[in-house]
C-alpha cells in the first residue's frame, strides 16, 4: 500500500485511480495502522522534492525528509527494504517547474517536453524499460526501545537507507536503456540487477520477531 502526497490527490483523474493501488494519505497514522494490519507499505522518503526535480538531476537523491518512517519500522519490528527503479524518471522528463503556476493553482506543474506544450496528450508517459533492484533488508529486532527516540541514531538509520538505494542506483544505470518494453522485476538471485523511480522504502511487520535472521525469508516484500 503506498503513502501518497495530498497533493497527488488533488490531480486531474488521479483520485479514483490512487484508491484502486491501495494508496492512502501519507501520514504515521495510516503508516501504523497497515502495518499493525500486516499490510505492505510503501513509502517515498524523498517526497515533493524527488518526484519534482528536473530532468538532469535524474537519480541523484534528495536528502530524505524528516520524517518518522525509521522510528515507526524499528518501534514496530518492521523490516525496511531499500528499493531502487531505473526507468521511471524517462517517463515525464521535468524541465522546470514554474513557482508562479505553484502559488496561482496550488499544486505543482511541473513542465516536460510534451506538457503543456501538447496539452492533455503531453500527460501520456514517454516509453521506458524499467528495473527494479531490492535492497538487504534492515532489521529491528535488537534495537533496544530507548535507542527509537535517539535523533542520532535514526538519522545514521536514515542515511544508511539512502546510500543504500543510491548504490542500488549507480549499479543499475549504466544497464538502462530505453524502448518499448514491459516491466519486469529481477531478484539478487536471478544474477540479474533489477531498481527505482521514486526511491520508495517498503516496509512490512517482521512476522518473524522469534525467529533467527538465517532461518527467515530473504525479503519481506510480495511483488505481483
């Protein structure tokens, strides 16, 4: 299920379109209360920021925002997976994004090639091969309950995460290359290097807080 910005919610068409994903408000609320429910939650650390910035800074990361998504994995023994995907910022290459039309509308229009330039039809997605890479897995379960609130400690969390999906990142580029193609997913152990759009961190319930690490699955994520 991934937590989406409000201000997604607020586009053209994307409302109905959003709920058929599964996707709910970002916030912790909705955060805990799926992963409390054994649901598979995707989140977008980066934000506005990453999903907006233009085209020649396609997969650098953005500092990750402040929020609460390390102290909510390790409070509840939830697993964090660093995921990567390549492909997904040739779909709508942004030249800029027009601080004026911001303020005037109140949601980002982000400018590309084809929009506004064609109109609706500049909305339809440029053609790309995607690859999606799944990090290691970090785990909570020795995290002492004390160490949850120490600011240190989560932004070493923090960053870790991000130099993890940035590596992911840098690995998998030079294989990109865009065509008409259907996406397709790698595992580490297919020998291929499969990665990330809008670096999304999915994060489930470890269902296996009394089992050791070498007895547990290798990921706790479910891709259909």
């Amino acid at each position: 299920r991934p937590l989406v910005a409000d201000w997604l919610a607020t586009l053209p068409f994307s409302q109905s379109r959003l709920s058929r994903l599964g996707a709910v408000r970002a916030c912790a609320e909705n955060a805990e209360r799926l992963l409390l429910a054994d649901e598979w939650v995707i989140a977008f650390p980066e934000g506005q920021k990453g999903a907006l910035k233009p085209f020649r800074e396609r997969y650098r990361l953005r500092r990750f925002a402040r929020g609460g998504f390390v102290p909510l994995a390790a409070r509840l023994r939830a697993a964090i997976v660093p995921v990567a995907v390549v492909g997904a910022e040739e779909l709508y290459p942004i030249l800029f994004e027009p601080r004026l039309l911001r303020r005037l509308l109140g949601v980002p229009v982000p400018v590309t090639p084809t929009f506004p330039l064609l109109g609706p039809l500049g909305l339809i997605p440029l053609p790309s091969q995607w690859r999606i890479r799944f990090g290691e897995p970090i785990w909570f379960d020795d995290v002492a309950p004390e160490r949850v609130a120490d600011p240190l400690y989560v932004n070493r969390t923090r960053e870790q995460v991000r130099g993890a999906i940035q590596a992911l990142l840098e690995e998998e580029l030079p294989r990109l290359c865009a065509q008409f193609v259907t996406p397709r997913l790698a595992w580490p152990d297919e020998g291929l290097h499969p990665v990330q759009a809008r670096w999304p961190l999915t994060l489930q319930r470890a269902a296996w807080a009394n089992r050791s690490p070498a007895s547990r699955p290798p990921f706790s994520l479910s891709v259909a």
